[in-house]
C-alpha cells in the first residue's frame, strides 16, 4: 500500500476498516488533565476494557450470590467447567486443539509447571537455552529450574544474542546456536514476539533446531497470543503459555493458557506437580487418593480455576471469533504498523527511529522507537507524549514502544500520535 502523511489518508483508512465497530466494545481510560483524548497503544501490557467483560463478571457475580456453591456444578456456566469455556476459543487463537490448551494459574508459575515435565535435564544434558534479553520473569525461571534440579546457571543456562551493535535476532543464530550446544542442551526457551523489540521469531525454525538435537522446546507467548497468528500444532512446539491480559483483554493479572502438544498428552512418564484439579472430572469428586488424570492439557491443572477471571477471559474472546480470529485481524494490524512506521521514517529521520524488525511478517503490532536526536532526552519525550494522553510505555533504558492494536485503535490515531510525537520533539529541552 502507498501511504502518505496527509491526515486525510488516515480517515479514508478509518473509512474502510472492515473492523471498525469493535472500537466501540472497549472503554479506554480518561485522558490526563490537560490533554484533549486517551490514545491508547499499550494493548501489549495490559488490554483496554471489553464492555462485555463487565457483563460477564457481573453474571458470574449474580450466580454467586443466588446459587452459592452449587454454582459449581449448575447450568451452562458451572465454574467446575469454567476453563472448559475457553478452551476452544484459545486453542483456535493458538493453532492447537481443545485437548491442547487449558486455562489456568499465571503464566510464570505455568512455566515453572511445565518445565517441570519437560525439562528433565541428565549429567550430560542439562542446559537450557534462552535469549539474553529474555523479559527478566522468564530467565528467573529457566534460573531457578536449573539450580532446583542440582545444576549451575553458569554453566546450564545458554543464551544467544542480538549480534553487536544490533537488537534483533537473527533467526540463523538461533538455530546455530542451538545446532552448537546440541547434545548438551535439554530444552530451548524462547519468546514468539520479544517484549522488548517487539520481533516475530520463527517458532517452526526454533522446533526444527531444537527437536533436531533432541531439545524439547517451550515458547512464551505473553506477547505473541492474539497479536500475531500462530500453529503451535503444526509447527511441533512441545509446550508453550501465555498469559491473557495483553492482547487478549481479559483483565489484569487474569487467567493464564498453556499448551502441551498431543503427542505428550498420553504420556504417564512425564514428571507434574499434582492437584486434584488435574483429575478427571468424572471421578474427581470421589475423593480416592490415586491420581487418574485425563490424556489431556486439563491433566496440568493443579486448583480449581478462578471463575471470575474465567468469566473475564471467555467474554474478552468472544470479539476474537466475532472478529474471524487472529488472521483477519492481523491484515489490518500490518497495514497499521506499516503506516505507523512510514509516518515515523517520513517525519524523524535522524530523530526517531524503531528498533524493530521493519518486514511486516517479523513484526506485530509493536512498534519499540529510540530518539536518536542528540538535542533532547527519550524519557523526557516519553514523559511529554504520556501527558498529552498517549498510553504507551518506557522499557529501561531507551525505548518507547507503542502498540496499536486492529481490534480497537484507528489509523486516526496512529496519524494523531505522530503529530503528538512531533510535539515533544520541537517543545524546547527544559
Ligand atoms: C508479560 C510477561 C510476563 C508476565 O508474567 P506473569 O507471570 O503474568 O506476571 C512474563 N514473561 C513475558 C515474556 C512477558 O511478556
């Protein structure tokens, strides 16, 4: 598409915007005192509010308060069944079946269980392997898994870099680099979309590598889920979580997902951390001291789910399906990158600059700027923008990344945040 930094092209995009009326099923927050509208790209941290969500609690309130504790088992909505809601609806957004995918607990504690069973290291395979600038929850895990089983970091924990002087990977250097550690490495831990620059990795190649050397593989998709399409059935991924907050909507600290592949599913060999909530649902109330878990993802589930996030998480992915799932939604989410950074490479060169992959198919729907212009400092910029009603975010030391999601944000915006930008760049330094 060619684009041009004449506001009136963002309202014939607007305009044409198949998804348009989804817009109106957020609530985005009062702006700052002072600035005229909330512009709010910051879907990657925590989603804006689906109304529906409100509903839905609410609902789940009222059953409470009417039914009690034979909320548990009655009607459509009982909560013993809660995360089997979602489990459709997440499998489809990861590309895997129901059987694949559970909601459950947070993701760090997830990835802790799931390390738990699949990395299982020996004497001469022990290490993991994760990205240097891996987000700092996901490295204490990988950590601390090492050391639980008797091992060191220094010499367990492998990471691979950005090359000098760059912030992306390369995805070449990720599979040498496991190809390298071979034998020796027990289990690949890596995000689908890095936090931090907001790169797309190429979750089939990783596989591919790790299971190459006889790796399991986990990925992290806390930044991924709903943002970018993913096959984690196809592409082999051994075991992966996410958590459901960000692009998904479903409430702060809300429920997480994992997914275990099928192949895993049946097999009793694995090590779990157990609870009753892992038993089959048909005999589970008989209370009997010997764990018989389905062939399932359910198998995982240690406590009973929280119904209240529950409820959150099955409204806010409703709009996924309403909207034809991640696929659609992400063409609109590459023209809405593509012209946020049209905009910025126009208007900021040598002031501006994004850290970011700039092929639409190793990027999201985040954007990670750096001001490059020696004449004013990038947290006194973030500051300015940040009151004049941008939500966006600071990530230590030096980038702004800003995200513009397809279900809610408009190309207005994204033209109206360059014009703020610009603002914050030419007031004088204080
Ligand atoms: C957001 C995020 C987390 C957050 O972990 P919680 O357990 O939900 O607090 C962890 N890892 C990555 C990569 C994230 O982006």
């Amino acid at each position: 598409m060619k684009f041009s930094t004449d506001p009136a092209l963002a309202t014939r995009l607007d305009a044409d915007d198949e998804f348009a009326r989804f817009r109106d099923e957020f609530e985005f927050p009062t702006p700052p005192d002072g600035a005229a509208e909330s512009i709010y790209f910051v879907g990657n941290s925590l989603g804006a509010l689906p109304t529906r969500v409100r509903g839905a609690v609410t609902a789940e309130l009222d059953r409470w308060g009417n039914l009690g504790v034979a909320g548990h088992f009655t009607g459509d909505l009982a909560w013993a069944d809660a995360h089997r809601l979602v489990a459709a609806p997440m499998a489809r957004i990861v590309g895997g079946s129901s059987d694949e995918v559970v909601a459950m607990n947070a993701l760090t504690i997830n990835l802790h269980l799931l390390l738990v069973s699949f990395y299982r290291p020996t004497p001469q395979r022990h290490k993991i392997l994760i990205e240097e600038h891996a987000f700092p929850s996901d490295h204490f895990a990988a950590e601390s898994q090492i050391r639980l089983h008797g091992f060191d970091p220094d010499t367990s924990l492998v990471m691979v870099s950005p090359r000098p002087g760059e912030e992306a990977l390369h995805d070449e250097d990720i599979t040498a680099a496991i190809a390298e550690h071979g034998d020796s490495l027990a289990t690949v831990l890596l995000p689908g979309v890095q936090y931090y620059t907001g790169q797309v990795l190429d979750i089939e190649a990783v596989v591919k590598a790790g299971h190459a050397v006889g790796a399991t593989v986990g990925i992290d998709l806390a930044h991924a889920v709903g943002n970018v399409e993913l096959s984690l059935h196809d592409h082999g991924v051994d075991f992966a979580t996410w958590c459901t907050y960000k692009y998904l909507n479903a409430s702060p600290g809300g429920v997480s997902g994992i997914y275990v592949h099928q192949r895993h599913l049946a097999d009793e060999s694995l090590p779990k951390l157990l609870g009753w909530w892992g038993t089959r649902r048909e005999t589970r109330f008989e209370m009997v001291n010997v764990f018989d878990g389905p062939a399932t993802a359910e198998s995982w589930q240690v406590s009973n789910g929280p119904a209240l996030q529950m409820a959150a998480l099955r409204a806010s992915l409703e709009l996924f399906d309403e909207a034809g799932g991640v696929a659609a939604l992400r063409a609109k989410s590459m023209r809405q990158t593509a012209y946020l950074q049209y905009l910025i490479d126009e208007l900021f060169e040598g002031r501006v600059q994004s850290i970011t992959p700039d092929v639409a198919e190793r990027r999201g729907c985040q954007i990670s700027l750096q001001i490059i212009d020696p004449s004013i400092e990038g947290q006194l910029v973030f500051d300015r923008i940040e009151a004049a009603g941008v939500f966006c975010d600071w990530r230590y030391p030096d980038v702004i990344r800003v995200a513009p999601t397809p279900l809610y944000n408009t190309f207005a915006e994204i033209r109206r945040f360059v014009d703020l930008l610009a603002q914050a760049l030419e007031m004088p330094g204080e």
